[in-house]
C-alpha cells in the first residue's frame, strides 16, 4: 500500500473541493437564474470533460500549462517552478476536469428552487447574502452535497488527466491510481490489488453517504 | 401607481388605493394583473412609471429611483403562498421580523399565527398543512414585517371551494382590523366584487376602467368592459330620441325606452348593456307590473339551471345573439318555461347602460 500515494490523493481531492465549491456555487447560480446569450455554448463547454477521452483534455492541458504557454510563463515567474509535472499543476487540472461533476448537480438543485420563494424571501426583508445562506444554500443542499462527494471521489480515481498533466513524481504528482497503474507494470497484482480495494471501498462509502444524507427533501410550495 | 412599457409584457396602468381600501384587480389570465403586483413589490421593473406609498416614492423610471423590495414596506401574499418549505410555520413568519430584536421575533411570530386562527400548528412544515393553512401562514408572514400594502396575488386560488368560503370571511374580518390599503388580484369577479370596495378591470395590461364592484357591472365604460365582466346582454343600437331624463334608441326594429340624462345624440351609433336582472319576465296569467316598459317577445332557446336560479336564452327575431335573463327556479316551473316556449319580458329602463359603440366582435375575451 503507498500511503504517501493515497495521502496525496485525499489532500488533492479536497483542495479541488475547496477550490470547486465556492466556484460552482457562483456558476451553477448563474446558469440555474441567469439567462445570458451563449448559455448553452458555456454548459456544453463545461460538460466537455464528461465526454473527451482524459487523454485528450490532459494532452490540451499539459500544452495549456506548458513552459511554452502565456499561462506556464507567468506561473513560472513567479514561483520559480513549471506548472506541468507539480501539485499546482494537477490541482488546476483536477479543478478543471471536475467542472462538470460539482456544477451540474448544483446548477440542478438551485433550478429546483421556484422563483416565488426566492421573491418571497427579499419580500421579507431578507438581504441577498441572507437569502443565499437561510434558503438557497439549505434547499440546494442535497445538490451541493452530491456535488462535493462526486467532485471529491472522482478525483481519486481520475487516472488519465494526471498522468498527462502530472506525471507519476512521488509526493509530488503520484496519486493512488497513478500507483495502481505504476504496480500493475511491475507485475506487483496484490499491492495493486491492496489500493484498488481501499478506493473502490473509500468512493462506495462516500456515495452512499451522500445518497443518504442528501435524498431530496420534501420541497411542497403551495 | 402609474406604469407603462411595451415589452416585455406590455403594461399602461394607473392605481391609486387608499388606506382602509381593498382594490381588486380583474382581469383575464395574461392580462398583467400579477405583473403590476410584482412591480409594487418590487420584484419587476416596468420602463416607465412611478410607484409611490404613503408619500414614500419607491419606483420612478424617470429619477431613476427602484427601491428594492427589502427596502419596500410591502407585505405579498403569493398565488402559491412560496412558503420556505424547510422551515416551520413559525420559523417562515420570523424570517419576515428581522427587523425585531432576535429575543421578540418568536413572540411576535405566534401572536401573528394565532391572528390568522394558527394556535398549535406552529412547528409544522408547509407540506403538513393544508391549503388553508398554508394561506393563513402566508398571510402571517406577510403582515409581520408591518407592511404599508398588503397584496394579494390569486390568494383562494389553490384552495377548494369550501375552504375558500372560510377564507373569505377571514379575509373580510382581517381588512376590517387592518388600515392599510390592501391590492387584490384575482380572475374571478364574484370573488372581486364580494371582497372590494373598488375594483379596477385590467386588459391586455391595460387598465380600462376603475369603480364600486356595482358600477362595473352595471355601467360599464364600453362594451369590452361590459365582456369582462360577464355582463351578458350587450346589443348594438341607435339613438333615435334624447329628451330630459330619456334617451330612446332602435333595436332590432323596437324602439327602447332608456333611463338617465342623454349621453349621445340622435343618430349615434351605440351600444347597450343589460344585467340578466334587468331582464323581468312576464307571468302569462296576468299582466305584470311595468309590462309596458320595454316589452319584449321571443323564443327560449336555452334554460340552464345554476343553483336556485334559471338561466335563460331567448331568440328575439332579428337579434344577433340570445338575450339572457335569470329567474328562480320556482318561478320558471310555475310558469311551465322550458326551451321553445313563447315568453315576453320588459327590458328596465333603469338598467339599460348605452355606451360608445365598439365592434362587439373585436377584443372578445377568452
């Protein structure tokens, strides 16, 4: 089993959902509320990561954050480091290829919450940051929730992204699945076999979970 | 109030509502009702216009002046209550006392539910009410911020019948204790003209006409008015007298006798209106009292039996369309009234309305 590989798993899926909560929750507002020209241009955009083989995106964003690129550049002048082959790097790609799996959820959960009662709630009185934390974000909940566990369980198991955007550096870029794979080529099945089961075990636990804690609630408004 | 836009629904409409009054809002689904409500609220914009309560202004398209609606002292009771399902009764009616001290808000909650008859159901989420009840909570809520204006958006709307009866007299009662102005929507005009002081007809997001619950539906404006509010007998004529007191006008080859100082004269086209309580039947045993004020024959064609009452369509030979009229069901038995029999009736002279002529087949509503 290597701990350190499934240490930075864990410490990788729960920057990525930091880092996706507050983001997905301002994007999924927008598109759930906001009718804008080019909205199905943006969601079919952030639900590309659903359907590209991982390869593919991992192959754009190891050119997008390469040495070569404005945004590698302007990484590496200021920390001194590449972007590609280091933990940034492969917690901006895993924030980027979990997009569709924290937004889509919520966006659904706050288009579940009718108009009139988000009306009803300024008409009470309540400020905007009130509304979002007293209504939106409590009725949502069970979205944003499933949004988390997805977002945070799918990123221990991404494989394909990582290699490409990471490679397999111990500490640095190797994750459990990455560790899996690198087992696997060594003909080592039982470690391979050991780490598999602690994954499949781990994303099973946290699904359930979440189903549990976020069946939908009885929304009845009128 | 005074609104006016082109799109995205287009609006041009003045309200004024007094404190102690309640308004209602009549109109025919789409026809912008819930819209100016919201606008009162706060909740949508029209272009132009200018909303002002109580001396306070809170929209003026032209100073660029939009209070929002938590700044807007407007309490809105919404056509499906949009109660926050998460929360309990009581909690949904604090969550409109953030103006109170944290320590008076549960106080102050149960006194308002108890208000609207509530005692005991405080704990209980809207899923566990009934509709009723979920009414009455939205009311609640919507008073407890102590509101300038009380609005009422299809608020019997979700509700069944007997329950909505209940409703009512709550609702007569509580505006009897409430000096505030009080805005109700409604499609319904038994509803209107039960519940109001004033009602105002709105159409196609116009307003067309403002007044008592009994001037609309007997003094029409115009024969579209007339159509919305179910007035039933509206023919076109001509003014062929104008005396003091009288006009008297061509129909259909009779000549009618109508109450009231002279509006339009001689030769005018017009169009009359006609409650089916205008409409007085003849007994065929003996003459009727007043059988020489406009006497009219014909031919039932339709009886529909509504409640206590006959509903009834007569052809009178030439006329474009039925005249109705409404008698007990008693009297229409006792009389042996049934479809194809002879009847005469008198059109009253004080109930005959001429308004400007409108082609009757323009803007009927749905």
């Amino acid at each position: 089993m290597d701990w350190t590989a499934f240490g930075l798993s864990l410490q990788l899926a729960a920057w990525t959902v930091a880092v996706l909560l507050p983001l997905g929750l301002a994007v999924a507002r927008l598109l759930a509320w906001h009718p804008f020209a080019g909205r199905r241009w943006v969601e079919a955009a952030l639900a590309l990561p659903l359907v590209l083989p991982p390869t593919v995106l991992g192959f754009y964003l190891l050119v997008a954050f390469g040495g070569n690129s404005p945004l590698g550049r302007v990484f590496e002048a200021l920390t001194g480091h590449t972007l590609t082959f280091s933990f940034a790097g492969l917690l901006l790609a895993s924030v980027i290829f979990n997009l569709p799996f924290a937004i889509q959820p919520m966006q659904r959960a706050f288009e579940a919450i009718p108009t009139d009662v988000r009306a009803a709630a300024a008409c009470c009185g309540m400020p905007p940051w009130r509304i979002f934390t007293r209504i939106e974000f409590t009725l949502a909940w069970p979205g944003i929730l499933s949004a988390m566990v997805l977002t945070f369980v799918h990123t221990l198991g991404e494989f394909g992204v990582v290699l490409m955007v990471g490679g397999s550096i111990p500490g640095e870029t190797r994750t459990i699945a990455i560790a899996i794979y690198d087992r696997v080529q060594a003909f080592d099945n039982a470690g391979a076999a050991t780490m598999a089961a602690v994954l499949l075990v781990l994303s099973f636990i946290a699904i359930a979970a979440a189903y549990g804690t976020a069946r939908p609630r009885d929304i009845h408004v009128g | 109030m005074r609104l006016a836009q082109r799109a995205p629904i287009p609006l041009d409409a003045t309200l004024h509502c007094a404190p102690g009054e309640t308004h209602a809002l009549v109109g025919p689904s789409g026809s912008g009702k819930t819209t100016i409500l919201r606008c009162i609220a706060g909740l949508h914009g029209a272009r132009e216009g200018r909303i002002a309560c109580d001396g306070a202004v809170w929209y003026d398209a032209a100073a660029r002046i939009d209070v929002p609606p938590q700044a807007r002292s407007a309490g809105l009771v919404f056509q499906h209550y949009a109660l926050f399902p998460h929360l309990s009764a009581q909690a949904n009616v604090e969550a409109a006392l953030g103006h109170l001290p944290v320590r008076d808000r549960a106080a102050r909650a149960i006194a308002l539910l108890a208000r609207v008859h509530l005692t005991g159901l405080e704990a209980r989420k809207p899923a566990q009410l009934s509709g009723g009840q979920q009414q009455r909570v939205a009311v609640a809520r919507a008073l407890a911020r102590d509101p300038q204006v009380l609005l009422l958006d299809e608020p019997f709307a979700a509700v069944d019948r007997v329950t909505r009866q209940k409703l009512y007299r709550e609702l007569t009662a509580l505006r009897r204790s409430l000096a505030l102005p009080i805005v109700l929507v409604t499609h319904d005009l038994d509803e209107a003209a039960m519940l109001s002081d004033r009602m105002t007809i709105l159409h196609r997001g116009r307003t067309l006409q403002t007044g008592t619950p009994r001037e609309l539906m007997t003094r029409p404006a115009d024969p579209l008015v007339a159509r919305l509010v179910d007035m039933k007998n509206v023919f076109e004529a001509r003014v062929v007298t104008a005396a003091p007191g009288t006009t008297g006008v061509a129909w259909n080859g009779t000549l009618l006798e109508v109450a009231g100082v002279p509006r339009f004269a001689v030769g005018a086209r017009v169009c009359f209106g006609l409650p089916v309580t205008g409409v007085l039947l003849h007994r065929r045993d003996r003459p009727s009292r007043g059988e020489h004020e406009n006497p009219v024959d014909g031919t039932v064609a339709e009886c529909l039996e509504i409640g206590e009452d006959m509903h009834m369509g007569m052809r009178v030979d030439g006329a474009p369309a039925l005249l109705w009229l409404k008698v007990p069901v008693h009297v229409a038995q006792r009389n042996r009234i049934a479809a194809g029999e002879t009847i005469r009736v008198s059109l009253l002279a004080d109930a005959l309305h001429l308004m400007p002529w409108r082609d009757l087949a323009r803007d009927v509503p749905a």
